[in-house]
C-alpha cells in the first residue's frame, strides 16, 4: 500500500514534469528549471557581502586612504570648507590664492587640483599660511586670455565719470560692440593743456587758431576732454591753421579789371556746379584746396571772396605756386559728429611691435574708468617702450581689476602662461591700470621663509 510520503513524491514528480514540459518544452528532462538562475543569485549575494565586509574592514583600519595630497606640490582642496593647500616638503600649507598655490607648486605646474575629504587629511601635518597677499583668487586659463584687440575709452564721452576725471577706460572685452567713425565725420577733442584736436583720418590734426572750429561748421561743439597718453596713441596729422600768405594786404594783380590786394580769395563756379578756388599772390592767382579756403576765410583781416568768371580766371596772371592744394586734408566735405550717449574710444590692436589705433564709438561700460573685461578672462601684455639699458620689456598679467608684474620665464612657466601669446601695450596706458603685487615665485618663496 502506499504512503502518504509517495503521494507527495508523486506529486512533486508530476510538478516537475508539468514546469520541464513549459519552460524547456521536455518533460523528461533531467535539469531542474531556474535552477542556474537561483544558484547565480545565491552565489552574488555572498560575494557582494564578502566584498562589502573587506571594504569595511579596509576603511577601519585605513581612514581616509587617498593619499594625493603626499605628491610634492600638489594643490589639494578639502570638501568640506573649500580650504586650498599645497604640499611644500610633506607639509600641507594654506594658501592665500589660487596665484600663490600655483606659483608654490613650481615644476609641477601642470598638476591637476585635488579635491579631498578631510578624514583623507585628518594625520597630514601642516604648515603656516603662505601666499602673497592681494594677488589673484582666479587666473585666467590660457584659453581664456584675450587682447587681439580692446578699447580705451575716453573719460566723461559717456556722462558717466566725474567731471575732471582723468582716468580713462580699458575695456578687454572681444564681444564689445563698437562702430568705426565715418569717413565723412570728425570729432572734436582736448588735451589736458587746453589744446584741441580734430580726429579725422586715422589721426590728429591739432587746432591753431580759434576759427578753425568756427570754419569747420563746429563753432558750438564742446570737446571731449582728452588724457594726453590716449592722444599720444594717435599720430599727428597736418597741423589746422590758415597759411600765410606772402604779402598778404599789399597791392597785387589786376584779375577781370579790377585791383585786388594780395590775399584776396576768388570762386569761380563753372557751368556744372564745380566750384574752383583761388589765393591772390603777388605774382596771380594760385589755386588752393576747399579747405584752405575755408580756413582763409575767416582768419582776421581777410577780405569777403569775390566771385569772377571763367574769362577772368583765364585772362588773370597766374601763380605757379600749388602748395596749398595738398598741405592740408580734405575737410570740406566731412561733418563734425556728436557722440551723444557713446563713449569715444580707441580700437586698439597690436601689429607687430606697434599698436595700431581707430576712433570708434562704443557703448559706455556700467563703471567707466579702470579695466572692463569678462570675469574669468585676462590679457598678458609687454610694457613699451623698453626701458633704457634694458633689453627685455615688463610682462604684466591685467585680470579682474588690476596689473600684476611678471618678472621672470620661470614664475610664468608656474603660472601656465610660458609661450602665450603677449600684447604690447603703451606703458601710459599701463599706468592707467591699478597695480597689484608682483606674481613671481621668489615673492611666495619670501612669504614661506618669513
């Protein structure tokens, strides 16, 4: 008779046949389905716990393993209060600066910042505090450092410095928008001395005579104040004044008839409209530029221009004399232009060893005066010209708001900036930009031994 024991092997049995027949699809198989599956699960359960306890037995007995910070020179940040140090001889020292940390790190000027957790720095011994104080929190990258071109900008162009403010603006920032002055326009400018200036042609052309501006067209112009090293950057033009005529007032040649005193102006106007000029000289006329002609006009003591016709002008003797159809530029077609709200810069750019200079109009920065250029970006330049008795100029790094002295290849080579391209640049206008310490490894090394 059977057990109760062979109904449930029986059943089991049968169990197993039904499982085998739907899952491998043979209910006389011999292998028990899912089984590889479970065994599998059983297997990583205890490797996941085997290697969970080695991994906190490893902790206990080695808190904090990661041991980075040992590499001499490495920059190291703790997580949790965003200290910065840097290792000098197995000592981990506060660093005043990210410049500073660099400048410490030395050779190993190339080694990543490591961020680590404090338990990893709980048994690092450590120094006193170093750095130089006041230089940079952030260096630009290399990629970051601009200066294929800026602005300077003049003070009070754009209503937004103090009057008398002899500070001018450097603005570093390559996405500035600035529209060149039109070739058909001039601006009115004057030095710290009182002598004005028109900017008109890639130069300055400076005013003579109080009745240029009035024979410009420009009698009610103001002009904008201007620091002598921004109009140093400009060359001079032709100097605006009215040419002395030889004789000028004494009796000259008959023209059309009629007696004429030497410095006479003539117009002659031909059937087309074109209008020709004239100068009585002592021996005829001579032509002049329409310029010249203005500026003549309103000199003191010049009679009013007389108007002759083309049978006076070639019956009248002439003058071989041509030198004021060239002396001065071409002013009589141009406009005196009003800045209005723009600031008057100068786009500057270096070409070769030289800075090439444009009037341009620009958008006023928020704080005019100082260094304008995008957080996180900078500018190495050279100060010119080179000093005498010297044959290397001053390396300067501008970020932020200041300059900072690079004095020497080796604390460049630290700082990252060895064979970066450097700009020239005025040392007036370096002047203009507030200093900062020197950024050189002999300066941090002082701060370690002091």
């Amino acid at each position: 008779m059977q057990t109760q024991r062979d109904h449930v092997h029986a059943y089991q049995f049968l169990m197993g046949r039904m499982s085998s027949a739907l899952v491998l699809g043979d209910p006389a198989s011999a292998e028990v389905p899912a089984r590889r599956a479970a065994v599998g699960i059983y297997i990583g359960l205890v490797l996941a716990l085997l290697i969970a306890v080695g991994f906190g037995i490893f902790g206990w007995l080695v808190p904090g393993g990661n041991n980075s910070w040992k590499a001499q020179g490495a920059i190291v940040v703790e997580k949790e209060t965003g200290t910065r140090y840097v290792n000098v001889g197995g000592v981990l020292h506060p660093t005043l600066n990210y410049a500073s940390a660099k400048l410490l790190q030395g050779p190993n000027a190339g080694a990543k910042v490591t961020l680590l957790s404090q338990a990893s720095l709980a048994d690092a011994p450590r120094g006193a505090p170093l750095g130089i104080p006041n230089a940079p929190q952030i260096l630009p990258s290399v990629q970051d450092l601009v200066g294929a071109h800026w602005l300077t900008c003049l003070p009070g162009s754009a209503g937004a410095v103090a009057p008398g403010s002899p500070e001018l603006t450097l603005n570093f920032d390559p996405g500035a928008p600035a529209a060149p002055l039109p070739p058909d326009r001039y601006v009115l400018v004057q030095s710290p001395e009182g002598t004005q200036y028109v900017l008109w042609g890639g130069a300055k052309h400076q005013v003579a005579e109080p009745t240029v501006p009035i024979a410009l067209g420009m009698a009610a112009a103001r002009p904008v104040p201007a620091p002598q090293p921004w109009l140093d950057a400009l060359p001079d033009g032709p100097v605006l004044a009215s040419a002395q005529i030889d004789g000028s007032g004494t009796s000259g040649p008959s023209i059309g008839g009629k007696a004429y005193r030497v410095g006479q102006l003539f117009e002659q106007r031909s059937a087309n409209g074109d209008v020709q000029t004239f100068v009585l000289r002592r021996e005829g006329l001579a032509p002049i530029s329409r310029t010249e002609f203005m500026l003549l006009e309103v000199a003191p003591g010049t009679p009013e221009p007389a108007r002759i016709d083309p049978a006076a002008v070639a019956s009248a003797p002439r003058s071989a004399d041509r030198s004021l159809l060239g002396r001065l530029p071409d002013l009589s077609g141009a406009r005196w232009q009003d800045h209005g709200p723009a600031a008057i810069c100068l786009r500057q750019a270096p070409v070769g060893p030289r800075i090439a200079s444009e009037v341009v109009f620009a958008e006023p920065v928020a704080a005019a005066g100082g260094v304008h250029m995008r957080p996180g970006t900078g500018v190495v330049v050279a100060a010119l010209p080179i000093p005498p008795g010297r044959r290397v100029p001053d390396r300067y790094l501008i970020t932020g708001d200041s300059k900072y002295l690079l004095p020497d290849d080796d604390s460049m080579r630290a700082l990252g900036y060895a064979g970066v391209p450097v700009r020239p640049i005025s040392n007036d206008l370096l002047a203009t930009v507030p200093s900062g310490p020197a950024l050189s490894q002999a300066a941090v090394g002082a701060t370690r031994k002091g």
